[in-house]
C-alpha cells in the first residue's frame, strides 16, 4: 500500500559521508576523537536490551565519544575523528548489539531547481521592490531613509562598475548593488543632482526610494487556485514550521511559540525555547502559506491566523544537521497534544533511518506531517523525509493566474497549469500544489515571492490544518486520506462556473498521477466569497514629456461577483490630465476592461495606484499599480569605448576607440580624460577635445604601463556645453 501523504515544504539535507576504504579487520586500533572542531558525527541506535554497560563498550572499541542522546528515540550523537565517519559507520555495524548506524547528515534549503547558476539564486526569492509592486503594494509619502533614490541601468550594464563611476562624478554615496533582479543601485543623490544621474545613457530611469505600504490583501494565485481564499478565519489550529525559523513579530503571522534546535554548533542537540527567529527567510515564507493572517495587510495563507509554532533547525544559511532537525521533531511530539500539523522543508537525496524512526513516532503522537517531494526532477523514492510512509508527500505544479484554464503566463518553469519542471515525482508523492512564483510572507517583517516544492507543501499544511478545524477527532492518517480523495484529478477539465481551481494539470511524467490540493469543496464548512480581480497592463510604460500613453485594465469576476465597479487613479504628477474609456465597469468571469489614459509634462518616474470600488453592500475595493517612466527630449551625446577588453605585456601599449555620438543636435565641444590608470601609467588622445557627431566622433586612446594586473579604465567624456554634460564608459586592461 503505497504511502501516506501531506502537503510539505522543501529544504534538502545533504548527507555528507565519507568515501575513505579504512580497514575493518580484528585487530584495528580504535579511531581517537579529539576536539570537536576536528571531529564528525555519527548517529548510533542499539538493539532493544543492550545495556549502557555494553553500548559503552561498543564505543570504547570502535573509539567513537558519546557527546548526546537524542531523546525520545534513543540515539547516540557520537564524536569520531573528522574524515572518518565512513569507516566509524562501518565498525558500529559491525556489532550485533547496534541496530543501525549512519554519518549525521547536514541538512539545507532546496533550491527551486537544478540550475547551474542556483549558488547566485538561492530559492529564487525576489524580495519586496518598487519594481515588482504589482497589485500589491502602495506607495506612501516619499520618504528617503538611508538611500534617496534607486537607479536601474540599461540591459548590459555592469551595475558594479556603473555605479561606483557616477559615484566618483557626481559625489553620490552607493549603498546596495542589485544585479540578478535588476541591475542597479541605491544612492544617495544630493538635490539638483538628480537630471545628471538620469542623463547618463547608462541609465534607464531612476526613482524615489519610498516606503511602500500595503493596501488590500490579496489572496496569492496558490491559495486562489486551491480555492483556499474565501476560509475567513481565524482557523482554530496549531501547525510547527521546522525549517529555518520564523519571523517572531511579522505583522501578518500569529507566531505563539518558539524553539531553535540549531544553536550552538553540530552537536549541540539543546533546544532553546523563545529563540526559533529566522535569519535566512525560507521558513517565515513557508508560514505565510500555510496561515498569513486574514488582517487587511500583506497574504492570506490557506489556514488563516492558525497558530504557528517557529521550530529552527537549520541555520542562516538554510544548513543543518540530521541531529539538528530529529531534535526539532522531538520536541514537535513533546507538544503534541497542541500542534496538530507539522511542515518540513527540508532532506537530502538518502536515507535517514534516524529521523524515520522520529518521523513515525511523531505521527503516531497525533501530528500530520507535510513534506516536499524535492526539487531535482528525480523520483521522490530516493529523498528523505520525502519517501517515509507516514507523511503527505507534495509536489509543485504551475499555476501562474490563481485559475484553471492554463491561460495565465508561462514561466521559466513550464506553461500555465503544468507540473513544474523542477518538481520530484513518482509513485510515493501524494498531492501537488502550486510552486511557482509564490508570493508570501518574509523575514524582518516584509514579503518575497519564491517557487520550489518548498512553496508547495505549505499549501497542504494548511489543507491539512483546515481539515482538523472542521474534524477534531481525525488522525493523520484520517487527515491524508481525506485531503487525496478531496483533490481533483489531473485530468480534470475546467470549469470556470465552479471554482477557479477546480481543474486539473499536465505534464506528470509518470503513472502515479496524484491530485491537485483542493479545498473548495469547504473543508472548512465556509463558503466561497463573491470577489473581483484587477490587473492593469503594461506595468511599465516610458513616454516624453506630454506624450499620452495607456494601460489596460482587467476586472475578473470570482465566485459570481456581478456588481458594477468605480475606477480612480492616484498619484498622478502635478497637473497630470488621466481618464478611463469606460467607467463604472462590471467584472466578468472572462475579464472586463477598460482604457486609463494618462498625459503629463512633468519629467520623472511615477508610480500610479489604480483602484477599483464596488458597488456591492461591502463596497469591495482592490488596486493595482502601474509605472509611468516621463523623459524630456534634450540635447546630449553618448559615449562607448571598444574594444571592451585588451591584454598586453608589461611595458606595452594598447588602444581603445573612443565614441561620442551627437544625440538631438548636440554640438559642443568635449573633453577627454581617463582615470583609474595603474600607478605610474601614460596616456593619450589622438583628438582632444572632440565634437560628437550623429554619425559618431573618434579619438583613439593609448596607454602604456609596466605594471602588471587587471584594470577597470573610466573614460569620461566632459561636455563645454553650460551644464557641462558628462557621460562614461569603462574599458578593462589586463597587464601581464
């Protein structure tokens, strides 16, 4: 019978064990453990019966020093010399009286999938930006803090070099550097600074650095897509999160209780109540699934205000150790009497018998357990905790609209309602929930949005939690079985009159086709409430300076919303003229729109809020944001250097063509300069000043040095023109 199922999150533990083929044979000197600096570990369990007399003398031969016992399931925590965990495994085995023994295995966050470049991306978490606001996030009075502005450069653009070279020019100080979600920087631009920054043909735009505020709270696509969205709240449940801690004081999370089990070093298996903070971001994201608050700010999770329980186990790297994570379990099972549903983020591609032994205990205590199924595109049958017979094992799906239909984008893992690319599968995977692009709650009180089967298991912790709500007396098993014969068939069609989730999806590789996560059908005994959806497209649009431009924006109709709705825009520049081709406009369930109009000549970068108020008796009201990015045609010129690289010996010279290229009729004169040249290095023009062209003016830059090494050249163009204009570029020599 194959085994049992939950919705968890996922955080991989990686099982370091050595491959040394140390000698087993009678005779063999025992190993010496020294300081634990210099030491691994090893999990030891003996047979029922040995006494501590023999388990003593068990260690005393293979040479290993007892340094804890994990309560609960009686395990050693053993100290032998570092590198040599393999053979000490080896020896233990060896005994009759060991029933097993293995290398304490280090645990981490799993990434969301199997791309090289994964080190630079961890969980591909994009944190809280102007940038990526969407619907979600409003504006508040423009307020500076540290940084006045972020500037985001062109595609292309070294965001490292480009930003320390408009520093160095227009005295600006550099604060962070962004170069995976966009290139850029934050920098504190001194006033009337601002128009030389954005003429910088380096520059895309730049903008106020704002505080951002939520205004509504808007039910995530996963929670949307498993009809979660409508529950209300609050869910009488407790759910522990055992991963990298929570968020104690996040707003939009009722954290009661805390514990961290990663305190100290590998071996230290005391559990500090009050301490379960986190410092990495993975496990206050999974809470916010599984139970974001129903409070008018930020996410709403699947069990709204369920009572959450921080059990840290993982560091802030999102690493840990087996020992680290049994102990979390532990003292999960000793609160077992108060958390009904526990989520685990985390394993490894092995076999923990250890954490097994912890698991199924737990589980026989009354706690449900949800687990990802791992994010390695492999069969879930080789991952632990993910294969354990007693847990609801999740796998990710896309759901990129919070709808079925597979009409929402698709993403850098797969189209619209198909299973994630990224996803583990197989016969021993129990439930799939969305994992793609999952917006949720983040440390230090913000949010983030991240996919993984980590996104996914959270989904059916809260299933699982809404389901106890609703049925007290249901064990895990109870809590599994209902949860898989509630979900909807993967080839299911949809049906949009019913519920927005309630479809199936493609793309499952094998036989074992296993149910999307589904609670419409009111696990909770609470109806589907009638909403509306609103989006607005594009979400960026750059025009000149009174210029009209144009945003679409869609009114969705959910659970048979059918009231007319009221458009405004706020935020609008001074003296900004805006108007809306139909208004009022009632939702439908295919998507109702209408035209916003907007014209200004007012330069500068401007986030609007486009709200929509309903008629209905609650006068239901949701926003969207858009950016409206407003240029001045002025005169000016561009500067490029190439080639971009050179490399000569010491004591030679290379040459770079320098570019200037007349943009709107520039005419005047500009001159030339280099810096950050190597000590004691020379250098020239062949032209200098130059006046730039349409077609391009050329002077050709030589340097020569004897001193070897790599360096980033700043060429800067200063124009004779009353504002002096000045643009950049850079060019790398490398001296050998």
């Amino acid at each position: 019978m194959h085994k049992s199922r939950i919705f968890i999150l996922l955080t991989f533990i990686t099982l370091l064990i050595g491959t040394l083929g140390w000698n087993t044979g009678h005779g063999v000197a025992p190993l010496s453990a020294s300081a634990d600096s210099d030491t691994d570990g090893v999990l030891v369990k003996f047979r029922p019966g040995v006494s501590a007399a023999e388990r003593s003398a068990v260690h005393q031969q293979v040479g290993g020093r007892v340094k804890d016992v994990i309560p609960g399931i009686d395990v050693d925590v053993v100290v032998v010399p570092s590198g040599r965990a393999a053979e000490a495994v080896s020896r233990y085995q060896q005994s009759p009286r060991v029933q097993y023994a293995e290398v304490d295995a280090e645990a981490h966050l799993v990434d969301a999938t199997v791309d090289p470049s994964l080190s630079k991306q961890w969980g591909l978490f994009t944190i809280k930006a102007p940038l990526a606001l969407a619907a979600t996030l409003a504006p508040s009075p423009p307020d500076p803090g540290p940084a006045t502005h972020i500037v985001v450069f062109h595609g292309g653009v070294d965001p490292d070099v480009a930003s320390l070279d408009l520093g160095t020019r227009h005295g600006l100080t550099r604060e962070f550097v962004y170069r995976h979600a966009l290139l850029g920087a934050s920098l504190v631009i001194p006033p009337g600074k601002e128009a030389a920054v954005q003429s910088d043909p380096r520059v895309a735009f730049l903008e106020r650095n704002q505080k951002v505020t939520l205004f509504n709270q808007p039910a995530p696509t996963g929670v949307n897509r498993i009809d979660a969205e409508g529950v209300g709240g609050p869910v009488d449940v407790d759910i522990a999160i055992i991963d990298t801690g929570i968020d104690l004081t996040h707003p939009d999370l009722n954290v009661v209780a805390s514990t961290n089990c990663a305190w100290g070093g590998q071996f230290n298996q005391t559990c500090t109540d009050g301490q379960g903070a986190d410092d990495n971001g993975h496990g206050s994201h999974v809470a916010g699934t599984a139970a974001a608050r129903n409070n008018s700010i930020g996410v709403l999770g699947v069990a709204p205000d369920a009572r959450l329980w921080a059990v840290k186990v993982l560091d802030n790297a999102g690493k840990g150790y087996e020992s680290w994570v049994i102990a979390g379990v532990d003292w999960v099972t000793v609160h077992a009497s108060q958390i009904e549903v526990a989520n685990m983020s985390l394993g490894c591609e092995c076999t923990m018998s250890a954490l097994d032994l912890a698991i199924a205990n737990s589980v026989k205590a009354g706690v449900t357990y949800a687990v990802a199924a791992g994010n390695s595109n492999k069969d879930a049958s080789t991952f632990s905790p993910a294969k354990h017979s007693d847990v609801i094992t999740v796998s990710a799906m896309v759901d990129s609209d919070g709808r079925c239909g597979g009409l929402g984008p698709s993403t850098s893992y797969g189209a619209d309602d198909t299973r994630a690319s990224f996803s583990n599968y197989g016969s021993l995977v129990e439930l799939a929930a969305p994992g793609v692009n999952i917006y949720s709650t983040y440390k230090t009180g913000g949010y983030a949005t991240g996919s993984g089967t980590s996104m996914a298991s959270p989904h059916v912790a809260g299933a699982a939690a809404l389901y106890k709500a609703a049925n007290a007396l249901a064990t895990p098993t109870d809590v599994r079985n209902a949860l898989m014969a509630g979900g909807v068939a993967q080839t299911k069609a949809c049906d949009t009159s019913l519920n927005n989730g309630n479809a199936g999806f493609r793309g499952d590789p094998d036989i074992y086709h296993e149910p999307l996560a589904y609670v419409g059908s009111s696990s909770s005994g609470t109806p589907a409430t009638a909403d509306f959806s609103m989006a607005a497209s594009p979400s960026s649009q750059t025009v000149t300076a009174g210029v009209g431009t144009s945003y679409t924006v869609t009114l969705t109709s959910l659970n048979g919303y059918a009231s007319a709705v009221n458009f405004s825009v706020t935020w609008l520049p001074s003296g900004a003229s805006s108007s809306f081709s139909s208004n009022p406009v009632t939702p439908t369930s295919g998507g109702a729109t209408s035209m916003l109009t907007v014209s200004t000549s007012m330069a500068g970068t401007y986030i609007l809020i486009i709200t929509g108020t309903g008629t209905d008796l609650a006068n239901t009201a949701h926003s969207a944001s858009v950016t409206l990015v407003v240029t001045i045609a002025s005169t000016d010129f561009s500067i490029a250097a190439s080639p971009s690289a050179r490399s000569i010996p010491a004591g030679k010279s290379a040459a770079y063509k320098v570019t200037l290229t007349a943009l709107n009729g520039y005419a005047s004169a500009v001159n030339l300069s280099v810096t950050w040249l190597p000590s004691g290095a020379s250098s020239s023009f062949s032209s200098n000043p130059v006046t730039p062209t349409s077609g391009g003016a050329t002077s050709m830059l030589t340097v020569s040095t004897s001193t070897a090494g790599t360096y980033i050249l700043i060429i800067t163009g200063t124009g004779t023109d009353l504002a002096n204009t000045a643009h950049s570029a850079s060019v790398k020599l490398m001296v050998k």
